[in-house]
C-alpha cells in the first residue's frame, strides 16, 4: 500500500519521536550491574542479545494541543450563545448598544465625556 505524503510525514516524526526518546534514557547503554543499581532500569538478557531498558514503556499523546477546543464542539468560548457566530454579531451589537445608549453626538463622543 502506497503512503500518502501526510501519512508519510506522521510516519517520520513517530519514527523521530521514538530515535529522540531512546537517545535520551538514562539506561541506555548501561552493563548487567549498573543497569540493575540504575532506579527506574531493568536489564533484559535473551537468547540472541542483552540489554539495559527502561521499567515502563512511554505511552504517544493522541492529538496536538488539548487545550483548544473543536469549532464544531459544545464549548461557548464565554459568549451566552455559544460560538456559532464566532463573535462577530457579538461585536455588532455591542456598537449599536453604545451608540443607541448616547442622546448626541457618536458613541465614542460619549464615551470620551464620561
């Protein structure tokens, strides 16, 4: 099966993530004694090879940044109708208020005098 060139890139960068966690464990490269002195190391020894390697395994995040929430979502970004018209009738009426609230002049003339 052909990659796609995004499938391709998320492939890379796993494979970067995976070379940059490795490269930068404490139990890398370790021998059977200090690797079993080593907190947090364990020493794997089969029939083939013999390692030093970490106790748990580092588990991926799923996603990007958590902390923005979807357009389509439930979230009302702190306006009382929601996020459907993203602010802009939000703005609209806030000016018409202002300006309707003054008996003369603009609404930044009565802004200014208060």
């Amino acid at each position: 099966m052909a990659y796609t060139r995004g499938a391709k890139r998320r492939s890379l960068s796993r494979k970067r993530s995976y070379a940059r966690r490795v490269r930068r464990s404490h139990c890398r490269g370790k021998g059977p004694a200090v690797c079993r002195g080593t907190s947090g190391c364990k020493y794997s020894s089969g029939k083939k090879r013999s390692f030093c390697r970490k106790n748990k395994n580092t588990k991926r995040m799923r996603g990007g940044n958590t902390t923005h929430a979807r357009a389509g979502g439930n979230s009302t970004h702190g306006q009382p109708g929601g996020n459907t018209s993203h602010g802009s009738n939000h703005r609209g009426m806030m000016l018409a208020s202002s300006q309707s609230g003054s008996s003369s002049g603009s609404g930044f003339g009565s802004r200014m005098s208060q």
